[in-house]
C-alpha cells in the first residue's frame, strides 16, 4: 500500500491555489468532500460515507462519485498551470465500475498531459474501508480547458 507521506508535494504557491478555489466550490463543500493531497499534476479528493451522498441502494450517488472525480482530474491540471490561469472542464467520461461502498471515497486525478490550452487527465475513483482495503469504482478520463483567471 502506498504511504501518503512518500508522495511528492506540489510548490507551496501550487498548493495554496488549488485550495483556495476548492474552498470556493458550493458543491464540495455540501458534498463534504477535502483535498488529501495536492502534487504535481496529481490531485486526491476524499468524500466520507454519509447517508446524504448516497443512493435508494445505500452505495454513494454516481452524481458524488462524479462530481468528486471530475474536480480530482481539473485540480490536477491547475497544479501544473501559471499564476493566474484557472481551469474548466470542457468534457469527461466515467465508467461506474462498482457499486461504490466504504468509509470514504477516494478520487484521484492524475494528469496524462498538459498543453497550452488543453489538459487530458484520468480520473480514477475507489472504495476505502475502514481498515484500508480499496476497491476501484469508477474508472475515466477528461479535457480541461485553461482560461485566465476570472473569466466567466
């Protein structure tokens, strides 16, 4: 099993930045979902199990699981993005692999490349239990646009 202390960190500047926009998301903070680490071109957003994130069926919503995903892969794009760029997504795809289950979810967005306007990342999402099993639920991939910062 991986030790999150041996992950590589994103600069202090790139770290502050991602954090900032992500304590401006409504979304995340109603879904209760953190950051657990930003690194360079990597990002990992954890959502506990709370019946308010789940389905008729008790597993998480796909729309969390989701939701969760696509902000894993665009912040991991704006680890590898210029002071004052932010960034959109302009698509994604995920396959739901699993019913989701566990104490948490975990999203990770890794970037597969970072262009001048357009950024791929794979999105991967799992199921943790309590005692640190994960089981991958979701699966996918997406496009971000980089914008200056402010646009709308």
């Amino acid at each position: 099993m991986e030790d999150p202390t041996q992950r590589e960190q994103a600069s202090p500047e790139a770290r502050q930045r991602v954090q900032a926009s992500f304590d401006r998301q409504g979304l995340m903070a109603h879904l209760g979902a953190r950051i657990s680490h930003i690194g360079p071109g990597l990002v990992h957003i954890v959502l506990p199990a709370r019946p308010e994130v789940t389905q008729q069926h008790g597993y998480f919503h796909a729309g969390a699981t989701s939701a969760i995903a696509d902000s894993a892969g665009g912040y991991a794009a704006h680890t590898l993005f210029p002071e004052g760029a932010e960034v959109l997504t302009v698509e994604y795809k995920i396959n739901l692999l699993a019913p989701a289950v566990g104490d948490h979810l975990e999203a990770v967005g890794t970037v597969l490349r970072s262009g001048r306007t357009l950024t791929v990342s794979r999105l991967e999402v799992f199921g943790v239990q309590e005692d640190g099993e994960r089981k991958l639920v979701a699966s996918g991939q997406q496009t971000l646009i980089r914008v200056a910062g402010g646009e709308r």
